[in-house]
C-alpha cells in the first residue's frame, strides 16, 4: 500500500498530495483529507512553534500507519507534520486516507489524527502578539479520551 | 548512553542531550529518573512531578517500570502536543 509520511518545515498543498495519492489509480473510491490549522486563539497568537523528536517522529507515526493498515482496507495513506514556526491560518498537519469506500477513509483519518495528538512526538508553544514567548500548549484529556475510544 | 530532552523538559535541564555512565543497579526508567533526580537541582525541577514526564528507548514509547538494558538512547519529554 502507499504509504508518504514527512516530517518537514516548509508548508504542504493538499490538492497536490491527493493527486500524487491518486494518481494513475481505478481503485481508490474514497479519499478523506484532514487539515489541522494554526488559530490565533482570538487574536492572542502571533505563531506556534513545533518542536518534534527527529527519528522517532518518522517512526512512531509509521507505527500509527501500520495499526491503520491492519484496522481498515485502506488503499493508501499520506501523513505530513510540519514544525518549526507557524503563524495562524497556516497548515500544521495532513493526513489523507483512501479506500474503496468511505467508510473506512473517514474512520482511518479520525484514528490516526486521534494517535497523532498523543503519541507523535510533537510539542506546541506560543509566540504572543505582543513579542513574548507564551506558555507550551498543555495536552487535552479530552485527547486522550479521544484515542482512548478506538481501544 | 545517550539521553535526550525536548519541550520543557529540555528546558528545565538546560540542555538538549548528554551522554552519561550509569552506575550499577540502573536497571529502569524509573530507576534512571530516580538517578537523575539526583544529580541536582536542574533534574529535580524537570521531574518533580514524574507521573507527567514520559519516556522513549531507542524511538519507541515506554513505561516507567521498562528496562534500559541495551538502550542506545532514552528521551524525556511532556505529554505529546502535535496535530
């Protein structure tokens, strides 16, 4: 199965990786693409800044592909994190899941976005309007409800 | 072995990465996190609340009570906050 994963700074065009996902296939019937944006949290946020662990970024999110793999007949995967500095309305993150049908591209996207957020080894924090450096972003239990439930 | 930091984890220990000798009798992460602790004030700080602090070996997340036998490198870091 196809399967992109990227790590990277520079910004991504969804419309491009779909077409690279899908191109020259008849199979593919569904293809689910899920966009994660930087907000400005009501106008308080000048950027976000990313940290991740290089090496075990790549890995870990291959292993998260792999589980998607044996859960749902998907067709192929792309997944692209980006880090460093971003400012709002930017893309963060990229995840693209295909299948014949929709069923399992909507769950596939919605599973890997959930063990994403808590085990990618990615860390958020802010860069305020007013130039100071703002707090890392706390993780959500909320979040980890949200894994929890695919278990 | 190497250890590395990232987040505020890095921040509290003021660096990025170390190569350290464990002594004898390190046989977890918990047993390396009490050694840490130890070192000073800097390690105390990072790990004061170690329910928090979640560790990886060689790429790969682990608990607490996981061996470090063979672990080429081990990091420390908060609770994951990509997406």
């Amino acid at each position: 199965m196809a399967r992109t994963i990227r790590i990277q700074s520079e910004p991504f065009d969804t419309a491009v990786e779909t077409a690279i996902l899908t191109e020259g296939r008849a199979d593919i019937g569904a293809v689910v693409a899920f966009t994660g944006l930087c907000r400005d949290e009501g106008g308080r946020l000048a950027a976000l800044e990313l940290e991740h662990y290089p090496g075990m970024a790549e890995a870990e999110i291959d292993r998260i592909a792999g589980q998607a793999e044996s859960r749902w007949p998907l067709l192929g995967l792309t997944v692209i994190h980006r880090f460093g500095r971003i400012s709002p309305g930017e893309e963060i993150v990229l995840v693209l899941a295909a299948s014949a049908h929709r069923q399992a591209a909507f769950e596939a996207a919605s599973f890997l976005m959930d063990y994403l957020k808590t085990q990618a080894p990615f860390w958020k924090r802010e860069h305020l309007k007013d130039g100071t450096t703002g707090a890392w972003v706390e993780a959500k239990e909320a979040d980890d409800r949200a894994m929890e439930r695919w278990a | 072995m190497k250890l590395v930091y990232f987040a505020w984890v890095r921040e509290r220990v003021g660096k990025t990465d170390e190569d350290v000798e464990l002594p004898e009798g390190i046989g977890t992460v918990a047993d390396l996190v009490r050694w840490l602790k130890g070192r000073g004030e800097e390690y105390s700080y990072a790990f004061e609340n170690e329910g928090v602090v979640r560790a990886a070996v060689d790429h790969v997340h682990v608990k607490p009570e996981a061996s470090i036998a063979g672990a080429r490198e081990i990091a420390f870091f908060p609770p994951m906050t990509g997406g």
